[in-house]
C-alpha cells in the first residue's frame, strides 16, 4: 500500500539566539520565536499533506527548558495532529538526551520516544511498517550504539531513526559514528538521520538521509531549511521532496571592494544588496538575516579595519533603505587585504607580518581548518599578549567557528601592522 510520512531533524526549540542585545535594531522576539514558528510550519505541512506520521531524529529540544511553557507549546502543537490520525516518533539527541530535560511532562499518548537503554523496534502493523530506534542516554553514546539495532525484518517497509554524525564530516562531534555501509548492514529500507544541520543524501536506494535542521540559527547554518516528504509504494520510496518550513534565513553577502574607493564605496554596496534581494528578496516574506563580507584587494583596506564600525554603520543605512524590514543586518566582517601595505610594513614587525602571512597562505590553500584542528595551542601561545583582544581557540569548537576566529585575528594583526591607516 502507499503512504507517506515527514523526516524531520533538529528542531532545537526554544534555541536562545545568544547575543542579540548587542546588535542594534535586532528584531529580537521574531528571531528568537523561529524555531517556534518552523515547528508551527512542520504540523501545518503534515495536516495538508495528510501523512500517516512523523518522524523527529533527535535535538528535538535545544538544552533543557527554562520552565514548563517549552514543553507545553510542543504538546499542543502535535496534538493538533492527533486529530487526524497522525502518530509522532521521535528519538532524544545529544542536545536532549534522557534525562537532560529536568522538567517530567508526559507526551500525548500518539507521541512516542524511543527508550534509551536498547534499540527499540515499534509495528505499525496497518502501514506494514517496522521502526527501528534508540535515543541518546547521554551527551555522548558507548561505542557499538548503531551495531545494536535489530536486522530488518522481512515483509515489513523497515525505518532506522538515528541521531548521528556518521563519518567523514570533520566540522562535527563524532555523536554515535557509522559509516553508511554499517546502516546498509541492517537492510532497512529507509535511514531517516538526524544531527548534520545541512541536508544530505548519503545513499540513494535505499535512501540514508540528513533533512537538515528546520531553522537556521546563526550564519552557520545559511540558506534553505525544512524537512523531507518521503511516499513509499509498494515497499519502496518513490519520491522525496524537500518542504522549506524556516521563517528567518541566514545569508552571507560578499561585497568584492577591487577597484573600489572611498568616493564609490556607498554606491557600489548599494547596487550588490539590490542584486542580491534580486535573487533572494521573494523569499515568501522570510526576514532575510545577512552578514556582510568586505572581500577583495582595495585601497580601503587599512581604513575598513582601523574604523570598522563606520562601514558597518554606512552598510546599516544601505541595508534599511534597500531591503526594509525583509532584511536584518548582523554584523560586517572585513577580509580584504593590499598587498603593498603589507610588503612594506613587514619590515616594522616581521613577527606579526609572518603570523599574518603564515594564516594567508593556510586559507589560500584551503588548509586553515585542518591547520587549527592540530595546532590551536600553539597560536594560542603566539597570541598570548592579545588575550583581551582576541578570542581563544580551544580543541572542542566547531572548526567554522576557529576559522572565523583567526580570520578575526588576521584582521587584528594587520591593524597592528598599520597602526589603523595607510603609510
């Protein structure tokens, strides 16, 4: 028989959007109200296309509830749901593994998570359907967490619902490890993934899917953000639809500043947001949240870091005129450079001026990421006397994050380097 259900993954409610005081004009309450209104998307979503059930693989919640209201707002939502017959399994992450969520509110009875001390198998024996799962006991799992869940079983359409990181994705925690030849192991039919933010299918028959996270929280986690329609007939998936449900979506919009001065600065800003909302501003009333990214070798360069805050100021008014309440302006980042600065003033400093030169040529040959992962202690070392000004690495952050960081401090190093002007 047909039937179709939605794969859903990190939905993280009630994510808190640190920070947001420090950015002036932030639209706080629609922003830290995303995740709510993603979830609100997903019921609408599964009510219009009439599915037999839900599946959620993990970090439903994002930390534990600050009170009861958290867990109440989930409880009403799927219970609009159970109206019409649609059942919810869900499997607890390591963002809100059992027992991390200190406040008992027991689920509607159509909902159902998966134990945590063994695989669980669970018959929807009127689909002809076998879902297979276990939720997370703790932040991190033993070893053998995926080895034990069962073999498919024959005559039923088998489902496996995991919270993973699986392998070869360097920039995550190594959450329950596997590689896909361990899930085509099992002889499922379908493998619905949770923990990778970004929407990835793995293999395609059977399907081993990510869906992605429904709502993007901060610049990392940039563009479209949803979940997956799957329909099966006659015990296989015929079709996969990816359904956008975000309601604020996260841009970067680089700004190449070569050839440009300070005369034409404005102007030439101005035109590349209007081409930018070009392609993005029909975005079906998303507040559109963007970082700028100041790229390219320019004259402007030694001005844009000694006085940062002033571009970022002029790009607030470019952004306010040219996209209105649809765009939000998080902050402006400098990566530009000038290369004849930089030849003449290695001579002032040729410490810094090597540091600064040695972080170049690790971005240039795509290596930065790799480089920090092994030797974050020892650039913490050689920064030690910009400690207040630069913050520190350390082995368990996310590698985008590191990059960003010492991106950030090739910023501050050529100011050093030019004390804040051009010479």
């Amino acid at each position: 028989m047909a039937f179709s259900f939605i794969h859903a993954a990190d939905l993280h409610l009630d994510s808190p959007f640190k920070g947001l005081e420090r950015y002036e004009g932030a639209p706080e309450e629609r922003i830290k109200g995303a995740t709510r209104e993603a979830f609100r998307n997903l019921v609408d979503l599964a009510l219009e296309k009439e599915v037999q059930f839900v599946l959620i693989a993990g970090d439903l919640f994002d930390r534990d509830w600050e009170d009861f209201n958290t867990g109440i707002f989930f409880c009403n939502e799927v219970n609009r749901l159970k109206e019409s017959g649609i059942r919810v399994f869900l499997v607890a992450g390591n963002h809100d593994y059992i027992g991390k969520i200190t406040f008992n509110l027991p689920y509607p009875g159509h909902v159902i998570q998966f134990d945590s001390k063994k695989a669980e198998s669970i018959a929807l024996d009127d689909l002809g359907v076998l879902i297979h799962g276990r939720s997370f006991n703790n932040r991190e799992v033993e070893p053998g967490f995926v080895e034990g869940y069962p073999s498919g079983k024959a005559g039923f359409f088998n489902i496996g619902l995991l919270h993973t990181s699986a392998t070869g994705f360097s920039e995550h925690e190594p959450y329950a490890p596997c590689t896909v030849n361990d899930l085509l192991g099992k002889k499922y039919q379908y493998w619905a993934l949770g923990h990778i933010h970004k929407r990835m299918l793995l293999n395609e028959d059977p399907p081993v899917l990510f869906p992605g996270n429904i709502q993007g929280r901060h610049i990392r986690e940039q563009g479209d953000k949803g979940c997956t329609l799957v329909t099966v007939d006659e015990g296989r998936v015929t079709r996969m639809e990816h359904h956008s449900l975000d309601v604020l979506r996260w841009f970067q919009v680089d700004i190449d500043l070569k050839g440009i001065d300070e005369s034409g600065f404005d102007r030439h800003l101005g035109e590349s947001l209007e081409a930018f909302l070009k392609t993005h501003g029909t975005e079906d009333g998303r507040l559109l949240a963007i970082r700028i990214c100041l790229k390219g070798e320019t004259s402007l360069d030694c001005g844009i870091r000694a006085d940062l805050d002033s571009f970022r100021a002029r790009a607030q008014v470019q952004v306010n005129t040219i996209g209105g309440p649809r765009m939000w302006l998080e902050t402006v980042k400098a990566e530009t450079t000038t290369k004849t600065a930089l030849e003449r003033l290695s001579h002032d400093n040729p410490f810094l001026a090597g540091l600064l030169q040695r972080i170049e040529a690790m971005d240039a040959a795509g290596q930065l990421e790799e480089e920090l992962a092994s030797s974050h202690k020892d650039l913490e070392n050689k920064l030690v006397k910009y400690r207040e000004q630069i913050p520190m690495v350390s082995p368990g952050q996310d590698s985008k994050e590191l990059k960003d960081l010492l991106l950030d401090t090739r910023q501050i190093l050529l100011s050093k380097l030019t004390g804040g002007k051009n010479r």
